[in-house]
C-alpha cells in the first residue's frame, strides 16, 4: 500500500535481465563519475566567469551558460520524486 512495497515488488519480480545490461555496480560508479565530473565544470566556468571584467562578452555567455546549468540541475534534483509519486500514483499496489 505504501511506495516501499511496491518498489520492492517490482525490484523483486522475475523480469528477466537483457544480455546487454550492465552489473549492478556500474551505476553508482557512472552517477559518481558524472556528478563528479558536473561538479568540477560548474566550479572552472564559476573561476572563468569571475575572472573576466565585467560587461565582456565572455562574461555574458558564461552568466547564460551558468543559469541553463542552474536550470538543469535544478530539474535534475527534482526527477526523482517526481518519477516515483507518478510512477506510485500510475501503477498503485
């Protein structure tokens, strides 16, 4: 009845696995290397952008630049419970 059955349902069924899926460490692994690697970008256009005098033009696309990464993160943090309260309201236990 509640979120916790039934991803432990669905986690526990006997779906099958494609012969192309990865081992079940790759994920934490990849997620850690992307964010990581997410990270470390934002922080080099953060010390470009205040490096430059102001009204540059580089200034100016890194200001856009950074607001469409706020952006995305922004989403990003969001996509999780999203998708499980759709997922939990669309297949109810």
């Amino acid at each position: 009845d509640n979120l916790g059955d039934w991803s432990s349902d669905v986690c526990s069924s006997d779906l099958g696995v494609s012969q192309g899926e990865p081992p079940a460490i790759a994920f934490p692994i990849a997620w850690t290397i992307l964010y990581a690697s997410m990270g470390l970008a934002s922080h080099l256009l953060v010390a470009a952008h205040d490096a430059q005098l102001p009204g540059t033009q580089f200034k100016k696309t890194a200001e856009f630049a950074l607001k469409l990464y706020w952006a995305q993160y922004g989403l990003n943090l969001l996509w999780t419970p999203v998708s499980f309260f759709i997922t939990a309201a669309l297949h109810p236990a």
